[in-house]
C-alpha cells in the first residue's frame, strides 16, 4: 500500500496509508525548510512557499523506493509505494547530507560516522 505525505495549513505533515500519524513542523522547519530521510535510503526536501502559503517536495536523493510528487492548489503530495520501516524528519539548513563523490571536499559537508560494536 505504500504511504502518502501531505502537508497541512497547521504546520504538520499528515502520513496516511501504511502509517497514520501527524508529524508537527517546528518554526523552523516553516523559515529553512526540512528533510525526510526514509528507510529505504531515500531522501527528500521540503519547503515551503510563503507566497503561494503551500508546501513543496522534491527528492534529494533516490532510493529503493518508488516516489511521486504529486502537486494541487493545496501544495504537493508525496506518494511513497515501498515498505517502510521509519521516517526521520529533520529541520534547518543545517541537516544532515549523504556524502558524494563530488562534495567530499567540501569542508562544510558533515560526515555521519557511525561504528558498530557487537557483545561478546
């Protein structure tokens, strides 16, 4: 079934399908925007447009995932047609981004190092 992402007037993202949950935007997210990193290595931007009073989706980085933006006058809607194990929502300019070939040297880039330790 998959899940679908929309964002409300109320500063919240609403998920229906495989999941039904509400996710609350901070202030934050509404001024820098905000990222949804999904289990099956994707990655998507949103943002919102003052002008227009909607919010805006794109996909940053493509996973396993079949995604589709669809977009209304109500703003875009995110079609998600994979199983999905957790979403992470992130906001500000200052979250976290995969590492690529082509920004390795860029200082600004932050790098997510994590080890795994087994027990004896």
């Amino acid at each position: 079934m998959g899940v679908q992402i929309a964002a409300r007037q109320d500063d919240r993202l609403q998920l229906s399908g495989d999941i039904e949950t509400l996710l609350d935007l901070p202030a934050r997210a509404r001024t820098e925007g905000f990222s949804l990193a999904i289990s099956d290595d994707s990655l998507i931007r949103g943002r919102d447009d003052p002008a227009s009073n909607r919010s805006h989706f794109t996909v940053a980085v493509d996973g396993a995932a079949i995604i589709d933006i669809a977009r209304d006058a109500q703003g875009d809607r995110l079609d998600i047609d994979w199983r999905i194990d957790w979403i992470t929502l992130a906001c500000g300019t200052d979250t976290l981004c995969p590492v690529d070939a082509q920004s390795v040297a860029d200082d600004r880039q932050m790098t997510l190092d994590i080890g795994v330790r087994q027990a004896a």
